[in-house]
C-alpha cells in the first residue's frame, strides 16, 4: 500500500477551486450571519457564548479520541482563563488544564505564529505526567518510533481498525518545518480551506507519539479564528466531527490512500464545517434563549434586584423561585421580594405557579419562538 505522504511531489498538495468555490463561499456566508447575529447580544451574553463553545470544542476534541473529561471543570478552567465571573467554578485536574492551556492559546493567540516551540508546549500540556492513560510516553517532542511505525488507529482495544501509516520518524523534522513554513507563509489561499488543508497535513505526519488529532483540531481552530479575525469562538468544528466521527475516519483513510489531489477531502471539510455553523443554535441553545428573553423585555423597567434575579433563573435557577429565595438572593426583606415579585407579575414577566398557599412559587412568562 502507497500511502499519500510516500509520493513523489508530496506535499505539493493540490484541489480544483472551481468545485469547491459554491461550498467555500455559503460557509463564508454563514460565519458572516452567526458572527453578525452574536455581536448584536452584547459583550456578557457574547462571553457566555464563546464558553460554551470553548467547553464543548475541548469536551468534544477529547471524546473523538475516547477520553471523557469532567464538563464542570473545563468549564470551570475555561471561565477562570477567561477571567469570566461565573457561579458554581470548581477546581480542574491536571489534564484538563493542560487540554484547556492547549485551546485557549490556539483560539485567543490565533494571529501569533504557529512555531515548532509551540506545539512542542502544547503537546506537554496534554501530558502533563509524561503518560498517555497507563503508557510512558515520550512528551514536549517528536516520536521516535522506538516501538515500530507509527499506525493511526480508531476503535475500541483489541478491535482498532488501522486506517494509515505515518512518515517514519527520522523524516518528521524536514516534515514539519515544511508544514509550519506553509501554515505562516501567505499563499493566497482562503484561510478556511487553509484550516481544512493543514488539518489534513498535520495528521498525515502525524509527528507526536499521542495526541495527533487533538492538536490537528487546534490547529483547526487557530485557522478558523484566523479565518474570522476573531478570538472569538461560536461553532464548534470539533463536535461536528464527533457527530460524524466513522465518516470522518472514513475520509482521513480514504484520502491517505489517494493520490495528492484532495478536493473530496476540501468538499466534505467544508460540508463538515457547514453543519457545525448551523448547529450553533443548538450548542447555544442557552445564551440565545437568554438574548430573546431579555430582547423581548427590552421596554419594561427593572430594578436591580429583579435583574439580578431573573438572569438567575434564565441561567438554570435550582428548584421553585419564591419570595422567600429571592429574599434570600437579593438579601432585601420578605416585603421587599415580595413587592419586587408582584411587580413583574404585573408587567408580564412573571406568572404565579398554579399550586399556591404558602408554597407559592413563580415562574417565567413563556416566550414567543424567537
């Protein structure tokens, strides 16, 4: 078997423009919409977004390669790196830190050069032991090759499925100052195909003992919020690809046993990172309900305490609201809660749960579909 990198003019890398220029211009259309409709929210509800982008890109990265980390405490890292005052942080691992230091500094250092130091750093920020689960590995530098030929496998242990073979480490040196001289130079080549192309080229290398496609996917990012002058991050290119995880292996094996015209690769990228915009509405479910709430009350006057107390709930306020709680919330008295409660009432933003008493509890007057 010939693999792609064992080709005579590799890396000289080729694709037809003309059939990938439709695709390329609706995704440029579409980051243009989502990025438009996200600034139009304002610079708190914009901070949430880029949050729960970021923690599902690294939640997400991660489970491509089967490892599952804790949501609170990526969440929780991420928010303390972003100097984001949210409730509830709690105290991360050392993994997830390193995966988090990895992410933030491709995405909100995206315009600084990609440099063989840096992804030396980042690869020793994933393995912070030195250790890949219960294997030693060799970390902050190239494999070595010390166990046989790198493999790029998928699948469960005693059932991988081998989808290619890397350049043999002594190559990887000359291999990746190639690609980094070409990531940096400007070729004239729209950033976006850019991020699908050095994906591609980074995994075919393949120039770590681990963590290939965890930095492939940073790298993918970096291009992309290059591609959108912008640290901030919206879509998540990584939980697409774990959506649709067989087919992605599917067109990595494919096109390393193909000949150097990678135009199906560019086609499905594309395809790929057209479905991650669109689920943007999903992954931010959330924040945008939070943006329609608040549009749709624009006129009504608030005190702060009421402010207060809403963002709560809209934030995923535990159990019934009372005026007891928001007493407590608030820390105003009962017959201030209480006026500040029927007040709301009054203008529509709040309604008085059914089971009443002294248990009488309220709730958010439901939303018009935004």
């Amino acid at each position: 078997m010939t693999y792609i990198h064992e080709l005579g003019a590799w890396p000289d890398l080729r694709w037809n423009l003309n059939m990938l220029a439709a695709r390329l211009a609706g995704v440029r259309h579409s980051q243009g919409r989502l990025l438009g409709r996200m600034e139009s929210l304002g610079f708190q509800l914009r901070s949430e977004a880029v949050l729960e982008t970021l923690t599902a890109d690294v939640l997400k990265s991660s489970e491509i390669e089967g490892e599952h980390l804790n949501l609170d405490q990526v969440r929780s890292s991420i928010a303390r790196r972003l100097g984001m005052d949210v409730v509830g942080l709690v105290p991360a691992d050392r993994d997830v830190e390193g995966v988090v230091d990895m992410m933030l500094d491709a995405t909100q250092r995206y315009a600084e050069p990609l440099t063989e130091e840096r992804l030396l750093s980042w690869h020793a920020a994933l393995f912070p032991t030195g250790r890949s689960g219960l294997n030693k590995i060799v970390v902050g530098t190239w494999r070595e090759d010390a166990g046989g030929p790198m493999q790029v496998v998928s699948g469960p242990f005693g059932r991988e499925k081998i989808h290619f073979e890397a350049p043999a480490a002594g190559l990887i040196p000359a291999e990746m100052a190639s690609f980094l001289a070409w990531f940096e130079a400007d070729q004239g080549i729209d950033q976006v195909l850019k991020a699908g192309i050095a994906h591609l080229w980074f995994v075919t290398i393949h120039p770590f003992e681990d963590g290939n496609g965890r930095i492939a996917r940073a790298i993918t990012d970096m291009a992309l919020a290059r591609s959108e002058n912008s640290a901030q991050r919206f879509y998540s290119m990584s939980a697409q690809i774990r959506t649709e995880r067989a087919d992605y292996y599917h067109m990595l094996e494919r096109t390393q046993k193909s000949d150097l015209d990678i135009t199906t690769w560019l086609d499905w990228f594309l395809d790929c990172l057209a479905r991650a915009i669109a689920q943007a509405d999903q992954l931010l479910g959330g924040v945008l309900e939070k943006a329609h709430f608040w549009e749709k009350h624009a006129q009504v006057v608030m005190n702060d305490r009421q402010r207060k107390v809403l963002n709560r709930v809209l934030n995923g306020f535990e159990g019934k609201l009372t005026s007891s709680k928001w007493a407590k919330l608030t820390k105003a008295s009962q017959d201030t809660a209480s006026r500040d409660i029927v007040d709301l009432v009054k203008k529509g933003v709040l309604v008085r749960d059914e089971a009443g008493g002294r248990s009488t509890s309220y709730s958010l007057v439901k939303a018009d579909p935004a």
